[in-house]
C-alpha cells in the first residue's frame, strides 16, 4: 500500500484509499470500516508527534546513527556513511 500511496499522493482522501485498497485486494469491507472508526488514529497521531518532535518533513529522510540524512541521496553516500559508522562501533 506504501508504494501506491506515494505515487497517487496527494490523492489520500476517503474514496480514494478505498479504490486503492480495491486495487491492492485487500478486505474493503474491513479496510472502510477501520478507516471510518479511526481504528488506527492513536498510532498515526503517535507517528505524527514523532515526526514533529525530530524536524521531519521531508522524504525520504533516513537516519543512521543519528546522522540525518535527507532527501534522495545516491547510493555511495549513503554507503560510505554506514561504512564510517560501522568502522567507528567496531572500534569500540
């Protein structure tokens, strides 16, 4: 669903998740129902005051031992900070 939301983004709207869910074969029926109860509200509100409380904005936003990185970045810079990060937890 991940994948579907952020290619039809912004269209996240009721009638719009439920054709996705169509699309996806998911159980529409429990799919609607948890959407119109708010099943899940209390861990998308919990995700949210994350996002606030660490400044996230943008995707993607990736963290690797507490180094920010954002944005689309290519693979070697994104390797050669695991590579210097798992140099420097091996050192220990």
């Amino acid at each position: 669903m991940h994948t579907l939301l952020l290619q039809r983004s912004p269209r996240l709207d009721r009638n719009s998740l439920i054709q996705y869910a169509k699309e996806l074969n998911l159980d529409v029926k429990r799919f609607t129902k948890d959407i119109d109860s708010k099943k899940h509200a209390k861990e998308i509100q919990a995700d949210l005051k994350l996002a606030q409380d660490i400044d996230l904005y943008n995707t993607p936003t990736f963290f690797i031992n507490g180094i920010r990185i954002v944005g689309n970045r290519p693979y070697d810079y994104i390797r050669d900070i695991l590579v210097k990060e798992l140099d420097r937890v091996q050192k220990k």
